[in-house]
C-alpha cells in the first residue's frame, strides 16, 4: 500500500497520510480547516515488514484503507524526572 505524507503548516509536528495522493477530500472538514495547507514530505511503500519512526505502520495501513487518511500528532511530552540534591534538600 503507498501512503502520501503531508506535513502541517500550521500545527507542529502534525502529519496527515493519505491513501490517494493531494486526496484532501478524504481528511473531514473540521480537522482539516486546523492543519491545512500542507506540504508533501514522501511517498512510503507500507508493506507488512515497514516500520515507521513514531507510529505504528500497521495502525496507518488500517486506517487509510478505513478511512483514506491518518492523523499523526507530535509525541507527548515526557513527564519531568525528580533528581535527588546531594545535599538532601528538597527544593
């Protein structure tokens, strides 16, 4: 399956993937009027054995053949790490 990935102008680290190529149609109008425009980033093969950096491939895979499309939004952030003082206080 060839999935089209589009980068978000407006939201950070916001990618829309597509089934069809420049297929905006696909995305519903109320999640696109908050990521639109977009700029093409690649054209990816998502066979059985890819693997993608921050999402699952399979995930993707069922999503665009659902729905023509799939939202990917920036990781969480990670919670802060409490670090003892050496002097025991706790500031």
């Amino acid at each position: 399956m060839q999935a089209y990935v589009y980068k978000s102008q407006r939201k950070q680290d916001t990618y829309v993937y597509l089934a069809k190529r420049d297929d905006f149609d696909a995305i519903p109008a109320s999640l696109g009027a908050t990521l639109a425009p977009y700029t093409f980033v690649l054209e990816v093969a998502l066979t059985p054995e890819r693997r993608l950096a921050q999402v699952d491939a399979a995930l993707v895979r069922a999503n665009l053949a659902e729905r023509g499309f799939h939202l990917q939004l920036p990781p969480q952030p990670l919670a802060p790490v409490k670090i003892a003082r050496i002097d025991g206080r706790d500031d």
